[in-house]
C-alpha cells in the first residue's frame, strides 16, 4: 500500500535544476525523498550527463545517492552511494518478506521438520541447485561505474558495518571488486564477478576472513547461529552454465575453514544429521553446547567434484575425521566419517561411518566392513601429507611444536592413508590412533 502525501517538484525553468521533495507511506512506514535532479531540457535531449542527487529515508534506512547518468546510445550510470544506515529486516517485513523464515529466519529447523532433516531436500525435486535458466541479457542493457559506502548493514540477526565497494557493469560483465565490510569487528574481503557478456554466464567468487566469527558469518547469510568461534575462511570458485545446476557441474576452486577453539549448538546439529548423530551419539554430550577444540574443513573443488583435503573436528568427548568427495553434477556424496570416542569405555563401538547418497537425502551407515578389512582411519586416506602441519599450525597460532597437541595439525599430518599417533590433551584423556584401532579390531576378532 502506497500513499503519496507530498510531491513537490520545483524548476524556475526548463534549463534549471528541479528540487525535489516527496514524503510519502509505503504499507504503513514513512518514506521520504529529498534531492535534486538535472534540467527538464537535458533529461529530454539525453546528450548531456544528468544529475540525479537523492537523499532517501524509508523506516530506519537512508541512501544519499549522488550520481550522473548518461542516457544516449547504452545508458550509464556513474557516481556514488552512501549508506548510513540499511535495515533489511526492516525494510524485508515491510515488503512482506518477514514471514518467510526457515534457515533464515531460525523460526524452524533444517528441512523445516522437527524430527530430522529433511529428506525432500531442496524443493520438490530433491535437488540443491535449481535447473532453471539464468537470464543475465539485463547486464548487458546498460553500464555502470559506483563506489558504494555503507556505516550500518542490519541483517536479521547481525549487524555489518564499514562497507566498501565498487561496482562496475561494461559489456554484459559485472565485477564487486574489492568489497571490504566488517563483522563482528573483523574485516571480510571480497571480490565478485558474474559475466553475461555471453549465452553461457560465468560466475567468479572470492572471499578471505580472517579472525572472523564464524557464527556471525553463518548469520549473516541467513543461518541460526550454531557455531560460535573465530576463523580462518578463504573461499575460491569459478563456474559458468546457463543454470545454478550447470554452473555446480563444472565448479573449480578451493575451500578452507580453520577454527581452534569454539562452541557447537548440539540441538540445532541433532536436528541437521539426526542420522548421523544416532551413529556416535552414545559419547555425545547432554549440554546444549559442546566444546570445539578445533575444526579444519579444506576442499578442492575441480569440475564439480569437491575431495577432501583434510576435515577434523575435535571435542572434548569425541574426534572426528572425514574424508572422500562430493560430486556437485547428481548431488551426490561419498564420504567417510572417523569418529574416536575419548571416553575408553565406548572405544569398541567406534566404527567409520560411510557417507553416501544425495546431498538433500544422505545416507549415514556404519563401516564394520572397513574395519574387517584392515583399513582403520579410511578418512585419513584423504588427508594431505606431513607438510601441511606448519601451514595448519600457523593459522591456529603459533610454532609446529606449540601445536603440536592439536589433533587439526595432527591429522593434517596424516601419510599415505595411516593417521599419526593424536598427541594426549592437557587432561591425557586422548589416546593414540593406534589403540583406538587396536580396541576396534578387538570387536571382529
């Protein structure tokens, strides 16, 4: 519902400026515009550059817009935006948008069911990325050259700050490149490019964060907070395809999550792998949170088909490993999960658990099979050699000796498929890889 209460636009003549000043109500909310706008004479002739100097407030937002458009031949637009302050959950409940919850809105669990994820995955055809076509012929309808500054950015439940970008549309090919903002205090950089120059959309994506919170992050692409801690995030994708399916196919890049010590939201993760939670739930902790020690997730990503380079997560009751790929083209997975209870008691129920199926449907069965045949730590066949260990421990901070106690640095010392022995924690409740696979077997013999 839109009410125009006051609409004065005022020009002394047709070769003057026009001073502009709107108040109005957009669905209840007050919306004013004040600014000034070039002479009626050149809009008409186009041959000149026009100025377009807004000052728009809608609710809490307000854009200052100081721009120059070019209308002759391919319209272009160049100039500046200064944000002082956007509200997007404002301005998304007054356009109707507050009701649409889900992962965004935290309103109800993954796959919207209480009971577990859903197994109808991402739409009715169980799929993540959609087959529909993507139009971007609008890229090459015009041009674009804009600094874009933005104080306050409030998302749903997380405020970004300091925002920096450049905008830049030629030729059907648009690029934010740098894009700089501030998350809880960190600095997340940026750069994206999506190419519509021809019929076949290429899309380029970077993004390197580091110290960041993660779960402000996660938030702020509108996930529930089910992670808290800072880390390293670095982020690598180029991919092209008339659809969000055909550019997944043949994505190429690399992934890389760094995490040493956080906390994990067990409700939200039970409700996200219900599957896979009744499989190692017996060391599971009963609190609401659990500890990470650390986390380390790197992925290489080459036409579609994302390996694991090295995943560990370590609690304080339980280690994780994982390993295997992910083919982005089916949506399929294949992976193993290692889990190795600290708890000595549950060390002969400790068994791999092999990840397949689809993406929006996996499957989580346990691997005596594995085990049987001799292959204990399979996650580990994935793991990078030893000389990943100094890289990991300089992003967790510190030596290779000072981290020498962290299972992160430890599995990503990993060789030809055998873990090395996990160094004992301050409390000496972890044991060796060895004597978890030694109980382990003692279950076959």
């Amino acid at each position: 519902k839109v009410q125009l209460k006051n609409l004065p636009a005022k020009s002394s003549s047709s070769t003057s400026p026009i001073d502009l000043d709107l108040e109005g109500d957009y669905n209840g909310q007050t919306v004013k515009i004040d600014g000034k706008l070039g002479p009626v004479a050149d809009l008409l002739a186009g041959d000149k550059p026009y100025p377009v100097k807004l000052d728009t407030k809608v609710g809490n937002s307000e854009i200052k817009a100081d721009l120059t458009a070019m209308l002759k031949g391919t319209p272009k637009l160049s100039g500046k935006i200064d944000i002082p302050m956007l509200d997007i959950k404002q301005l998304q409940s007054l356009a109707g948008n507050d009701g649409v919850k889900g992962a965004a809105g935290g309103s109800s669990p993954p796959g919207g069911s209480s009971g577990g994820a859903a197994k109808s995955g991402g739409g009715k055809s169980g799929k993540l990325f959609s087959d529909d076509p993507i139009d971007v012929s609008f890229l090459r309808a015009a041009e674009a050259d804009i600094n874009v500054r933005g104080t306050k950015i409030v998302f749903d439940k997380i405020t970004a700050e300091d925002l920096a970008a450049n905008i830049n549309l030629k030729g059907g090919r648009l690029a934010i490149k740098p894009l700089t903002v501030k998350l809880a205090g960190n600095v997340l950089n940026a750069d994206a490019m999506v190419d519509g120059s021809s019929g076949k959309p290429a899309v380029n994506l970077s993004l390197v964060a580091r110290k960041t919170d993660i779960g402000a992050l996660l938030q702020m692409f509108g996930s529930d907070k089910i992670i808290e801690g800072v880390a390293d995030v670095d982020v690598a994708v180029t991919g092209a395809g008339g659809s969000a399916h055909a550019i997944a196919s043949g994505l190429n890049g690399k992934t890389s999550v760094v995490m040493n010590e956080g906390r994990i939201n067990n409700k939200y993760l039970k409700l996200a792998a219900a599957d896979l939670m009744k499989v190692i739930d017996p060391w599971a902790p009963k609190e609401d949170e659990t500890k990470l020690n650390c986390l380390l997730s790197k992925f290489d990503i080459k036409s579609g088909v994302a390996t694991s380079e090295v995943n560990v997560v370590d609690t304080a009751a339980f280690s994780v490993t994982g390993g295997g790929r992910i083919n982005l083209g089916p949506e399929t997975i294949d992976m193993v999960i290692d889990p190795r209870p600290k708890n000595q008691s549950m060390m002969n129920i400790a068994v791999p658990i092999k990840v397949t199926g689809s993406l929006a449907d996996p499957d989580f069965l346990p691997d005596p099979a594995a085990i049987a045949k001799g292959v204990m730590g399979a996650a580990g066949g994935y793991l990078a050699g030893g000389g990943m260990a100094g890289a990991v421990a300089g992003m967790l901070g510190g030596s290779k000796e000072e981290a020498a106690k962290n299972p992160c640095v430890t599995a990503a010392s990993a060789k030809g498929g055998q873990q090395q022995p996990a160094a004992k924690s301050e409390s000496g409740t972890d044991k060796t890889i060895k004597d978890v696979e030694k109980s382990i077997k003692g279950l076959f013999k």
